[in-house]
C-alpha cells in the first residue's frame, strides 16, 4: 500500500486548545506534516475529507494505558499491536504504556522493544512509561536515567505505588535529574490488604474488604510532602477521592509542578455499580462516591486536574467472571473513553468541547514532554496528528465490537454520544469509522488500501 502523501480535511471546526483556534478552517497534510489551515476554502488536487459538522482536533493522547506487552505469562490479554489499533479506533494518536508487564519494563532492552513492536504496529504512536523499581518491587532503584535515554518518556510503578519513603525520595531525585516525570499510583499497600472495593457499608453488606479513601490520599500527601525540596515534575493518576483534589490543589498553589489525572469510570460510576458483585465494575483504585465524582468535576472545573486518561487494563473474561474478591482490577477504556468523557463533562456542563480536548492533547503532552515532539497541538509545520471527531453521533457501546483484546468495560450496552470519525498519525489515516454520514468518508477509496 502506497502511503497517503497528501490530504484536505475540508470545512471542520478546527480546535487547537494550546493556541485557542476554534474556526471552521480546511486542513491541508502533507508528507506526514499540516502545510496550511485555511479559514478561505483550499482547493489542492488530492483526497479530500468532508469534515462539516465534525470536530478536527489534534490526536488525542492518553498517558495511562496497559498493554501487557511483554506478556511471558501466557494470559493473552492485550499486545503493542492490538492496544495501538484499540487506540486509534477511539481516537488516540498517541498513548503511554504502562510497565506492569511481565517482566516489567525496568531494563532499556524491554523499551526497546515495546518501541519496535509500536513502530512494526503502524497504529498509535506508543510510548513507555519505565519503573522506579526494579521489577515495580519498591526494593531497588531502577536504571532510571538509562531508561530515559532509551525513550522511556516517563517513569512509574503503576499497578503500585511506592510505598518506602526512602526510596520514593531517591526515585523523584533521579526523575527530577532526567528531566522526566514520575507518575504515582497512589496507594498505601498496608491499608488495602484484602480490600476489593471503597470501604463502607455497601462493601459491609457485600461481605468484601474495604477499600479506605486515606490510601490514596495518604501516599499523596507524602509524595507532595517529599517532592517540596526536589521539585520534580510529578503526576497523580486515576484520582479517585475528594481529598486528593484537596491536596493536589494546595501544592499547586504552593508552586509544585504537580499534576493529576481524572478517569472515565472515576467521573461516572460510584461504587454502586458493584451492587450484586458486579465484577466489571472493580478497579483500582476503587469506585467511590457521588461526591467525589462532583469534587473530581470541581478540580477539573477550577484547573486542578489537567489531565483525562482511561487507565486502559483488558484481561481476559475468566479473571472477570469469577467471585469479586478475587476477580481482576481494571476495565478497557480505550473505545469508549470519547463520548464517556463528553457525557460526564460537556453534557453536564463542566467544560466545552476546547476545554475538554485540551486535557486530551496539550495537557497531557505537556506532562510526558510529547508537546517538544509537536504532538498535542495542531498548527501549521506540526506533525499532522489529527483526530475528527463526529460530536454528535450517537452509539451503543459494544465491547465485542472492540479491537482490544479485552471486552471487560462495565459501560457494555450504555447508549454515548460522540465519536472518533477518523484518526489519522502523521498524515496517514489510521481509522476511519463506518457512519450514517455517507458525504464524510473520503471521496477516493483507493487512497485507504
Ligand atoms: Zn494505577
């Protein structure tokens, strides 16, 4: 297949939230790069893309996805391969894996080759996140600086945090030398032991162990606490609970370069939807409250949380579909995190199309350093990473239909609007949905095979 040199997005909302474009413009790609955004229509003689109605947006980016490549384990749960199709398929251009693989990505060998595969792939644009620890075990420091120079473009335990103070102290000096970011999942490991869903009388009356809030806002504080004299760049993710907005806000406040994440599941769903041992809906950190889905909305209203991600975890339907103390945590996000984000935010009234897409592209390169790539924003001369977006169409969310591997997403059958109508990366169409709009889909067919 030919590769698509040229191609004009025509008469699409154009938003670039990092330069705050919002105009119906014409995009002309070229060579992978975006030539010219023009608000007089463009004539060229290539592909042309009928974008009316749609938003053209940068490619969305999602910091926090599992892809559970290197798998020695034999679980089958996700590869580079499939996640990066999944990606595309919702949107994203661009996305960072996490390092609770199996062995865990704590030697340049296994960045290498998760950069390999990514690139063999041909989808999203992939990128790793490296431990702090070897083997994520909290006990040894990882070869961190080895690791970012091998193009690791972050740095995390996820799946734990870390729990030694000692060492997470000594893990920010080395992230802060990097010139990296370190990204913690927040989670007191003594006060979670057994704990399979948020602590109260639902969990009491569900007979499962108690999740306490104080676990994350704990290592939180701590973390903050520690970082004031470093001054690393450092990232919460998957904020679950009201205090850690609190906390986040305050060092902030206090000049820190700290951020924090807000997930689709964490802005929808309380810990109701565990109700007759829902297994689909555990998750670490666990579902919590209504009011901690409004003090999350709240941080994100008021400029405390940046940062949307999905926290993508497929596994395979056995680890789901047993008893919920011991089924697995996680859910996939990837396909569906689109219209979930626009329902829990635009449709409530929190934030506007510019202001959402903004915690999906310029925010969260600006975290992970992609912004000095030209990624996250959409200009003239930039990569031409583009997501169109159909804000209006409406769905059913099918995760049989899904090119991830996993099919564990507790939002099955939920009725959403909006979506990716098209994902192009580096001026190459990706994926292009099947629509009701007949006039959207490109006009030469033969430029997609
Ligand atoms: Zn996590």
């Amino acid at each position: 297949m030919p590769p698509m040199a040229e191609l004009l997005l025509v008469g699409g909302r154009v938003i670039d939230p990092n330069s705050g474009m919002d105009q119906v413009s014409d995009v002309l790609i070229r060579n992978g790069v975006v030539m010219d955004i023009s608000q007089t229509r463009l004539s060229a003689d290539v592909p042309h893309f009928n974008c009316e109605g749609c938003i053209v947006s940068p490619g969305l980016i999602d910091i926090h996805v599992h892809f559970r490549d290197p798998d020695t384990t034999g679980h089958h749960e996700e590869t580079v391969a499939s996640g990066a199709a999944a990606a595309v398929a919702g949107g994203f251009t661009s996305v960072c894996c996490m390092p609770n693989t199996t062995p865990a990505i704590d030697c340049r060998t296994v960045v290498e080759s998760i950069l390999h595969r990514a690139s063999a792939a041909g989808q999203a644009r992939v990128y790793p996140i490296a431990c702090g620890t070897i083997g994520r075990l909290g006990e040894s420091l990882a070869p961190i600086l080895e690791l970012v120079e091998a193009g690791a473009i972050g740095i995390s335990d996820d799946g734990d945090g870390i729990a030694d103070s000692g060492m997470m102290r000594r893990v920010l000096s080395l992230v802060e030398a990097a010139g990296s970011v370190f990204m913690q999942h927040c989670q007191d490991p003594t006060l979670t032991r057994g704990a399979a869903m948020n602590a109260g009388s639902l969990a009491t009356r569900l007979g499962l162990g108690g999740w306490p809030r104080e676990a994350e806002e704990l290592m939180l504080r701590r973390d903050l606490i520690l970082n004031r004299s470093i001054g690393a760049k450092y990232h919460a993710q998957h904020l679950s609970v009201a205090e850690s907005v609190d906390a986040l806000r305050e060092a902030r406040e206090q000049g820190q370069p700290a951020t924090g994440e807000a997930s689709p599941h964490h802005l929808l769903l309380t810990e109701n939807a565990c109700e007759n041992w829902n297994t689909q809906a555990k998750v670490n950190p666990p579902l919590r409250t209504s009011s901690d889905i409004d003090a999350i909305k709240r941080g994100i209203d008021e400029g405390v949380i940046t940062v949307l991600a999905t926290d993508h975890a497929p596994h395979p339907a056995h680890t789901k579909e047993t008893d919920f103390a011991s089924a697995a945590f996680g859910m996939v996000g990837l396909e569906c995190a689109l219209p979930l984000y626009r329902e829990a935010l635009i449709d409530d009234g929190v934030l506007e199309w510019p202001a959402m897409l903004k915690m999906m592209t310029s925010e969260p390169a600006n975290v992970t350093g992609l912004d000095h790539l030209g990624l996250g924003r959409l200009e003239t001369g930039g990569p031409a990473d583009i997501t169109i977006i159909d804000p209006d169409a409406t769905w059913t969310v099918d995760p049989t239909a899904f090119r991830s591997e996993g099919r564990n997403c507790p939002f099955s059958g939920r009725n959403v609007r909006g979506r990716a109508l098209a994902t192009i990366v580096a001026g190459q169409i990706k994926h292009q949905q099947a629509s009701d709009r007949a006039d959207a889909a490109i006009e030469d067919q033969s430029v997609l095979r």
